[in-house]
C-alpha cells in the first residue's frame, strides 16, 4: 500500500475552537491530517466582521484574483492529486482530472462568463403602443452565499461556486465536505494568498449542522446551497424556509441508460462500465440501472459480466487500478446488503465487500419498486433489465431522483422520444453520462423547484423587474 501524503494539520487561533476532526484515509485507513472544526458562534462572528464589507464587487478584480487562484492550483498541483487520492479513493487518472479540471476552469473563465451575458429582456407595456411604459428583467447579486459541498466533488464545487458568485457580485461562504478537509484547508490557504477583493470568500471546516446553523441565523446570508445526500435536503429545504432565506438543493442523482439494438454493442458496453465506474461510480452522473432492448439483452449482459469480472479493483496510486476503495467500510458493506435486498434479484458477478473495497457489480431481475430502481445506487455497481417495446417509459417514471438520463440509439425519433418523456434535467445521447464538464449548466435536482437548470453565474444573482418609463431620450430627461 502505497504512502499518503503529509498529514496536514490546522490550529487554533485565539479566540477560535480547538476542535479536531481527524481525516481517515480510505485507502491506508490510516490519519491523513487533522482540521480544526468552526462553531458556529465562530462562523457567525466571521459575517459580522465582514458586515461592512457590502461595496459592490469590481469584475476586473475578481477575474485577477481568480488567475491568481489558478496560478496557487497549478503550484499545489502534485499536493492537491495525491491528497484527493487519499481523501477520496479515487484512482490516480481520476483524481488527476478533477485537479486539472479545475486549473482549466480558472483558466477559461473569463471567456466562458462572457460567452454567457446577453442583453436584458424587454417587455412593453402595450404591443399596441398605447403606452409609453416598459419592463425590463435584470438582476442584482445577492449579499452571501452560503454553499456546502460533498465529499465526491468538493474541490471542483468549491472552485465553481467561488468564481461564479463573485462574478455575480455575491460573496461566498463555503463548507468543503470534512472527508476531503486536507484539501479544503489547503484551499483555504491559497485563496487567501490569492488576495480575494473585498474579504468576499470565506471558507471553513465544520460541521454541517453548525454551519447550517450559522446561516439560517446571519442575517447578511441571502441564499443557502445544499449539494450533497437526498436524505438531507428536505429539512435543509424547510429550515431554510423557516428563517427566510432562498435554499438551492442539489442531491444525488439515479442515473439509467436505455440500449437499443441500432448502437454497437461492444461500444455500448465501454459506455456503460465507464458511465458506471468512473470515480468508483460515486458521482451524481453515474450509470446506476440499464435497460436494455429485450432482443439484445442476452449477449449485453454476458458481454458486461466479463468486462465487471476484469476489472482490477485496488491501491489508487497503482497505474493499473480500475477501481479504488469506497468513501468508507460502511459504505461498502451498506451497497453490498443493498445488491442483495431482494430474492427476486440475481447478483451476476462482484458484490462482496472488503473494508472499504467492493467488487464491481452486476444485478439481474430487479422490479420497477425496488429501492435500486426508485434511488439509485452509490458504487461500482449497476442493475440491468431487458425491455420490451412500450415498457421503457414506465421503468424511467419511476425513478425518484431523475437528475440525469442517457440513450444510446442511432433512431433519432426515438431518441425525441426519450428526451420528451424522461423527467431528467440532463439527457446524454450516444456518450457516456458520466463525463461532466465544469462549464456545464447545474440544477433540476426534482425536489427543488428554486433550482432549475441554468448557468451557475445566474444562479448567484437575483432577477427582478423595473417597470415603468425607461427610456430618457430626450435632452429634457423626459420620458421618450
């Protein structure tokens, strides 16, 4: 077993907790480092003392600090992989893309904000010209945003929500997830050393309720975002009702593909087992359930029992590791009685946990109320079915969490078909789902109406109508 990297450590200032939460590698089992835990009296003296900050953020400076902020990733470069490495399992081609992912993002920023602003839209009051009045929908940013991230994407989520906030105009308030706290303590460091204006980000390790705490109580905070566990939002969603703040949710996704006979099979197959397994299927794109036209189910499942059984499961640090340890033992134990839930269910190949390791798996015969089906699952692992015609869109209606849905078919009616009839906010055609982009537009997680699919700098800043007389043409100032 290889090596982690230098355990990292954070102490107390004055004044501050001495709280320790320790960081267990699932890979050694072993401390990666320790991180001081923020109470939330702290949290809350850390807004107040930045109450006075409210002058409007200047653009110009928030993209220099934002090239200052790539110029400390590429640095840290080596430090952030290998700690992501530890932190979170995932193999070393992985935990290289969400590192360079996020260097890339930085980088490319400014273009990608500016590709997106368009003009404001205009509506008049009369089409038939009776009236001199308009309305004009804009925006303005909102004060904070208090956002926590989870554990499979906390450096790439944090990295995205402080530059487009900023860019927004809002100041930003982030809690990394406590499994990934070395690299959260670090990325604290580089952004104070890469000089935010105006003290517009803070972030801090803590636990969630007390952050969550903190918020609902700062009056400054305007916007709380949850990003993580379905098992959670709902009460994040009313307390945050309850202490008027707009809430943002974003829980784990249940991803299911469909197979017809039209895409080649052996592709087909590369698809899905990197669609299930990428980031040891822990993502809320990954792969979950496939359906499979009925005509070809047979030679697709066997192809995919060989392919899951090859699969070399393993060290992270090792180049030839396919699949790394789950977040925890639990986790792995948890998926490995889930895959076995069921009597009517037929365990194909994988399902047996090893600490923190869990063999690939696949499973047959499950039913549309199974809890595999309705949720989802979070691992290297995935149910298939066989469909006969008219029954492909029973099975992706009873998806509970349908954040994500894929076709793979070279029909291009059927694939308006499924686009039309799946209830997901992201529809992948003929690629694997698993793929994202951190440029792509976020949201339509099902149970959070506040938070449709939209470009991440939208969401930050609050739109609203100015209504009346506009336009000031004329040399008297008034009204055109």
């Amino acid at each position: 077993m290889s090596a982690g990297p230098t355990p990292r450590s954070t102490a107390a200032g004055p004044g501050e907790s001495s709280v320790l939460r320790d960081v267990i590698s699932p890979v050694t089992g072993t401390v990666l480092g320790s991180v001081r835990l923020a109470g939330p009296l702290e949290i809350q003296r850390l807004l107040r003392e930045r109450a006075g900050d409210t002058a409007p953020l200047d653009r110009r400076e928030v993209l220099d600090f934002l090239h200052r902020l790539k110029e400390q990733l590429l640095a840290h470069q080596r430090e952030l992989i290998r700690t992501t490495i530890f932190e979170t399992g995932f193999i070393t081609a992985d935990s290289r893309e969400i590192v360079t992912a996020a260097i890339e993002f930085l980088a490319d920023f400014e273009t990608y904000a500016e590709d997106q602003a368009g003009p404001p839209t205009r509506v008049p009051h009369s089409y038939a010209g009776k009236s001199s009045r308009e309305m004009l929908i804009t925006h303005r940013p909102y004060r904070w945003i208090a956002a926590v991230v989870p554990q499979n994407a906390s450096l790439t989520l944090g990295i995205t929500i402080i530059a487009s906030a900023l860019y927004a105009g809002s100041r930003v308030l982030l809690r990394p997830s406590l499994q990934c706290g070395c690299t959260g303590a670090l990325l604290a460091e580089l952004v104070e050393r890469s000089e935010p204006p105006g003290s517009s980000v803070l972030i801090v390790n803590c636990l969630a309720t007390d952050f969550l705490d903190a918020c609902y109580t700062a009056e400054q905070v305007d916007v709380i975002h949850y990003i993580g566990s379905n098992q959670f939002a709902l009460p994040v969603l009313m307390d945050a009702y309850a202490a008027r703040k707009l809430c943002l949710l974003d829980g784990q996704g249940n991803g299911m593909l469909y197979l017809d006979e039209t895409f080649p099979i052996e592709h087909a197959v590369d698809i899905v087992t990197c669609g299930a397994t990428r980031f040891n299927g822990e993502t809320c794109t990954s792969v979950n359930g496939v359906l499979i036209q009925q005509e070809i189910y047979e030679p697709v499942r066997d192809a995919l029992v060989d392919v899951f059984g090859a699969l070399r499961v393993g060290d992270p640090t090792f180049p030839e590791t396919e699949i790394g340890p789950m977040f925890s033992r639990e986790q792995a134990a948890g998926l490995a009685r889930a895959l076995r839930a069921g009597s009517h269910m037929r365990l194909l190949c994988g399902g047996s946990a090893e600490g923190a390791y869990l063999a690939p798996a696949i499973v047959e015969g499950v039913a549309r109320d199974d809890l595999l089906v309705r949720q989802g699952l979070f691992g290297p692992a995935l149910w298939i079915q066989p469909v006969r015609d008219g029954e492909l869109f029973d099975w992706l209606r009873a998806n509970q969490f349908p954040l994500g849905d894929a076709i793979l078919s070279t029909r291009p009616e059927l694939v308006r078909a499924f686009a039309a009839q799946s209830r997901a906010a992201r529809i992948c055609v003929n690629e694997d789902p698993s793929v994202e982009s951190m440029f792509e537009p976020w949201g339509g997680y099902p149970p959070s109406g506040l938070n449709p699919v939209s470009i991440w700098i939208d969401k930050y800043r609050q739109a609203f109508q100015l209504d009346g007389r506009l336009g000031l043409d004329r040399a008297d100032g008034a009204a055109a």
